[in-house]
C-alpha cells in the first residue's frame, strides 16, 4: 500500500492532533495517518455491476467475485427494464404496465440472488431496477453514485461479437466517465491444460509511459492484489513500414532502437516500483506496427485473464469514439479487458483541490 501512495496526489492539512495528508482516489478523498501507510478511515471502490439476466451478466458477476484483490467493494446492482413507449407507444400502451410489473418481479429476484453471491467481498450492495434505454439508465446510476467502475458482460467472439462487442457494452464502455470492466469469460482450465492451472490472477496491463498508463497501474496497486497475482507490463515499440517510402533511411532505424530502448528501461522502472507491492510483475517490450494486436496476443500467449488499458481520450471526438487501441483490444481480446480512466478521476479530484485552495 505504501508503494501506492507514491503516485497519488497529496497536500497537508492542519489538524488539531496530528499532522495528516489527503490522497485523492478517484473522486472521494482519502486520509492517512502521520506516517502514510494505514488510511483512516478504510475506502471502498464503488462499483456498479449491470446485469440484464443474460448468460453473460451472471458471468460478469462471477469473475468480479474471482478477482483476487483485497479493497472491499461498494457494490450497487442496476437492471434497466427497457422502454418499449419510445419506439411505438400505440402499440404497448395497454399490455406494458402488467408486463412491466412481471418483469420487475423476475429482476427483482435475479438481484437478489446476485446479492447473496456478492455479499462475501462487498460492505454494502444496493440494487436499483428501473425502465428506461439500458445505455442511459447505467451511465446516470454510475454518475449519481460516483463509481469508479461499472462492471458487465460482453457478447462473444462471433463476427457480430467483435464488430459491435455489444451494443449496449460498447456504448457505456465509450461514454462512461469512470473506468470500465467489459467481462468476456476466456478459456477454460481444462482448455489451458493441466500444467497451465494457476490460483492467482493474470493480469496484462498496456504500458506506454502515458499518464494514461502510469494512473492504470496505479488503479491496479489500489485494489491490493493478492501476492500470487501475476502482472505482465506489456510496451509496444512502433516499426517503420518501409513498403511506404522509399526505404529506412539510418536515421529511421536508429531513432526505432532507441525508442525501444526508452520504453525498455520506462518499463523495467515501473516494475521497480511496484515489485515489492506485486512481486511477481515482469515487463516486456514488443516490436510491432500494430499495437492493439501486440497487447491482445501477448496477453492470450500469457493467458491473462485480464487486460488492462488506460483511455487517454479527454475531448467530445474521444467521448464518441474510444481510442483505436483501446478499441481494438475490446473487440478482440480473448479475455475480459479493463478500460482504466483513473487519471481522469485524479485529475477531477485535483481540479476540486484547487478551486477549493483558490476560493478558501
């Protein structure tokens, strides 16, 4: 834990007892004592599993559960009924409201039952079951409650699968202000075989010495992973196409070996810095033109059972499309992928620091 405080955000206070520090985590605040190693009091990471009874919901809901992390979970249960007076209300006004009713009932059941799942790693469930476009109503719950995750399935690996992942999965994976866990159950252990079981979760997070990637790996050492938790730093160092000039001049291939060698040691040095927090961490830097394809098959030849990436986008263009890496990884990754906008969650708490500094 105290390898997380170093790349959290931090400003003295004056208390009447004790000189203590604030750490932004997300949009809450957080304090530690003198020394900086205990929070006082313990957080808890908000999330917002979506579900829709679906196969795939109760799969998103049982790889949650699976994560091996110690943080305690918030957890809030959103099911959108859907509302069908949008399309054609001639048509639904009359029979609507009892199917509704029925509807409410089966949901209100499947929630509970998840609730009863979920209870061993949560301090508090709450389930909210509303009418209403699925899109809209978790993009509102996850904003009214300031979560730092919203968790759901996502359909498979058809053709239809990796163009539109999921109409409603794609669309909140986009537009969501916090971060993202688009669950897509992988292989099986029997599939991996005998000599490929593991306890521990593997992670691949994409490192690319961003903001965007540091604050990644800082949501990940946030969560206290159990110490057998496996973690791959996995860089990508761009290659020339020559095919589209006249050839790789000395200059090209020159300034190619030197990035490589840049993102080496950046990677080499985050791994110094969380090696102690998460001991088996390893970085590894791949030579690649593409780099969404180099993250996705180096996390299935490790047999991740989950990729993370960081969303680096900030403008309206990147609220309506997300980042072609990041994309990429979504639609092809065999695994579940979590898409982390933890900087943009520091980056608001910083901003609320210093219009308060500035106002008070």
């Amino acid at each position: 834990m105290a390898q997380a405080l170093l790349l959290m955000s931090e400003r003295p206070i004056a208390c009447d007892s004790v000189a203590m520090t604030i750490g932004v985590r997300g949009s809450r605040v957080q304090e530690y004592d003198r020394a900086g190693a205990f929070p006082l009091p313990e957080i808890t990471m908000k999330v917002l599993l979506a579900t829709d009874r679906s196969d795939q919901a109760a799969a998103a809901a049982k790889f949650l559960m699976s994560l091996r992390f110690k943080e305690p979970m918030e957890l809030t249960i959103v099911t959108a009924l859907g509302d069908p007076y949008g399309s054609n209300p001639d048509s639904t006004q009359h029979w609507f409201p009892e199917l509704l009713k029925q509807e409410r009932a089966r949901m209100e059941q499947h929630q509970h039952d998840l609730s009863k799942l979920m209870s061993p790693r949560c301090r508090s469930i709450e389930t909210v079951c509303r009418a209403g476009h699925p899109v809209k109503i978790i993009l509102a719950e996850a904003q009214k409650g300031g979560h730092d995750l919203i968790v759901m399935g996502a359909i498979g690996h058809s053709l239809i699968g990796r163009l539109l992942v999921g109409s409603v999965s794609d669309n909140v994976a986009t537009h969501a202000k916090c971060s993202v866990l688009i669950v897509r159950p992988g292989e099986t252990s029997g599939e991996k075989g005998a000599e490929e079981s593991h306890t521990g979760t593997r992670i691949s997070i994409g490192y690319d010495r961003s903001k965007a990637s540091r604050q990644a790996v800082q949501e990940m050492l946030d969560l206290q992973w159990e110490p057998d938790t496996e973690v791959k730093l996995i860089g990508v160092a761009p290659i020339y196409d020559y095919l589209l000039g006249n050839g790789l001049s000395t200059a090209a291939v020159v300034n190619e070996e030197e990035v490589f060698r840049e993102m080496q040691t950046a990677g080499e040095n985050m791994r110094d810095e969380i090696i102690e927090t998460l001991p088996n961490v390893k970085s590894v830097v791949k030579h690649d033109q593409r780099v969404g394809d180099a993250i996705v098959e180096e996390a299935a030849k490790n047999h991740s059972d989950l990729i993370v990436v960081g969303d680096s986008g900030h403008s309206m263009l990147d609220d309506l499309l997300l980042g072609s890496t990041t994309k990429y990884v979504l639609r092809h990754a065999r695994c579940s992928v979590w898409i982390s906008r933890h900087h943009r969650r520091v980056d608001a708490g910083a901003e609320s620091t210093a219009t308060s500094n500035a106002s008070a």
